[in-house]
C-alpha cells in the first residue's frame, strides 16, 4: 500500500499526463491518436465493460458498426465511434431487453437520446406524427 502522499502524487502525475495527452490530440488511456478523449479501441472497450461487464467484448462492438458500414439505421448518417455514435438497444432494457449484441445497434447518439425507452417501432411512430404535424400533412 502506498502513504497518502504516494497517491497524491501519483493522482497529479496521472492528472498531468491526461492533460498533456489532450493538448496533443492523444487518448488520455493509451496515449494514441484520437479524435476525441478516447481512441476508438479504448472507447469500444469502456462500451463492452459497461453492456458486457469484459473489456474483450470491444471486438463484437466493432464488429456490429461494420456490419452496419458505420450507418445509423435511422437517420442514414456516417458515425464516429468516440465521436458522435451511441450504442442503442432494440429493445430497451427496461422492457425486458438485454445487453446481448444482437439487441444492439449503432445509432446517431443524439437520435438515441431522442429514442430513450421506447421500442422501435413506437418510436418510428411518434417522429412521423411529429413530421406529419410539423409540416401540416394530414392522412
């Protein structure tokens, strides 16, 4: 075990090296190029602990965006993983989906917020009404 002193100095060593890290464009982890806090190996391995609880999980993670070739499945748009992609679940969790790869996708991470618990095709249904009423479209 280490004195207290030992761990604040290491904590300032540590906070130091994230700094330095982000003024030159680093991963604050593993010191590698990154676009943003993360490089995308270290970002897809924060993912995997959090669904999966294993940081070797990262692969499959990487393996479901290029399945979907980086695509959000609703909006269309090109994703950045550590930038601007968010992990979404089919079927959220609090309707009994789970953590299970095949219940996830990539999506616009801002569309994921929007989507929040509801199931996909709720979902669908409540940005239509909004387009339709939006844009005074009536069926």
């Amino acid at each position: 075990t280490r004195c207290a002193d030992c761990l604040e100095e290491k904590r300032n060593k540590s906070a130091e090296v994230i700094k330095e890290r982000r003024q030159s464009g680093l991963c604050i982890k593993c010191g590698e190029a990154a676009d943003s806090r993360l490089c995308k190996i270290c970002y897809l391995k924060e993912r995997a602990i959090r669904h999966f609880g294993d940081t070797t999980k990262w692969i499959d993670l990487e393996e479901k965006f290029a399945e979907q070739n980086g695509i959000c499945p609703y909006t269309g748009r090109k994703l950045v993983i550590g930038k601007d992609a968010g992990l979404d679940h089919k079927i959220p969790k609090s309707l009994g989906g789970n953590d299970e790869i095949a219940n996830l996708q990539w999506t616009y991470a801002k569309v994921n917020e929007m989507k929040w618990n509801y199931p996909e095709e709720e979902f669908l249904g409540l940005v239509k009404e909004i387009y339709l009423h939006r844009f005074g479209i009536s069926i």
